[in-house]
C-alpha cells in the first residue's frame, strides 16, 4: 500500500512538473528581440482617434518610428506611402511620431505635404520611445499577423526592402 502510495504521489509531481514546463513553453515573451512579442501601446492621431499596437493583429505590421525634423525620416516617407498604396489590404504602417521632439503642427503639415495616408500617432510623452529603445530614428519594427517581431530595420528604408521585408513574414 505504502508502495502505490509513494508511486502516485511520484508521479503526481512528474505530471505537475510536465505541466508546468508545457504550459511555459506556450507563453510568449514580450520584448524587443526578433521572435519576441511586440510590446502593445495605444497613442492617437491628429483627429484624436486612440490605436492600440494589439488591434492591428492579423496584419503584418511596419511600425515606424519618425520626426518631421529628420531628414532619413523625410526620405522613407515617400516610399513607405507608395507601399502602403499598393499592400494595405495586407500590411498596416503604423508610423509613430515623436512627438516628445516634435509639434502637432509640423506633424499635421508634414502629413499633407507628403500626402501620407497611413496611420500616424503621436507619442507626446515619448513613452513608446522608451519602451522601444529607439535611438538613432528612423527605426522600423516588421511585425508577424500574430504580434510577434520578425525583423528590426534603423535608417531610411526603401519601397523594395518593404516589399522584401513583409514578403518573408506571414
């Protein structure tokens, strides 16, 4: 009796450890690693709209991180409208403003100049700045349909590494 006892109670706590190193595996780590998930964040718009990071799942995502002031910002921007014409159905761009360094007004002309129709939020605190790390601008974030983070790219990027980019992600 002792015997089937000691033997239950063994594998009792093997099952419980097999569960807990199970169940571990299945969370996902929040971080700024490739294969990590993306830390979620809710800034708004000009128009004051609020967009959380989370909302955008089930859609490849670039975020972007810019200031008007930056002229590799001024750069990509042209190219990163023209991708976004022709692959939003499939890939949101959320471009994050710093705000912190910049001004809603530069923002809101800097918007119609380029004629920009992707989403752009405001992050006047320079919260997400920090949670992301960013240093030096531009620096963009290619983000899976499941949030989790598949390529990090900083500096200017061009029509075709976006194409490139979102086209290795799922």
């Amino acid at each position: 009796m002792k015997k089937l006892l000691a033997t239950l109670l063994l594998l009792g706590l093997v099952s419980y450890g097999l569960w807990q190193v199970l169940a571990a595996g299945n969370e996902k780590t929040t971080g700024l690693d490739i294969g990590n998930a993306a830390p979620d964040f809710e800034l708004k718009t000009l128009d004051g709209k609020s967009i959380r990071l989370s909302e955008l799942q089930g859609k490849k995502v670039i975020l972007n991180f810019w200031a008007t002031w930056c002229p590799p910002c001024q750069a990509e921007m042209p190219e990163m409208q023209n991708f976004y014409e022709k692959y939003n159905e499939d890939v949101e761009i959320l471009a994050v403003n710093l705000t912190s360094q910049d001004s809603r007004d530069k923002v809101a002309s800097f918007i119609k100049e380029y004629g920009l129709t992707f989403p752009v939020v405001l992050d006047e605190e320079g919260d997400v700045l920090k949670l992301y790390k960013i240093s030096p601008i531009p620096t963009s974030y290619m983000i899976d349909r499941e949030g989790t983070i598949r390529h990090k790219y900083v500096g200017p990027m061009t029509y075709e590494q976006m194409v490139e980019f979102t086209k290795n992600i799922k």
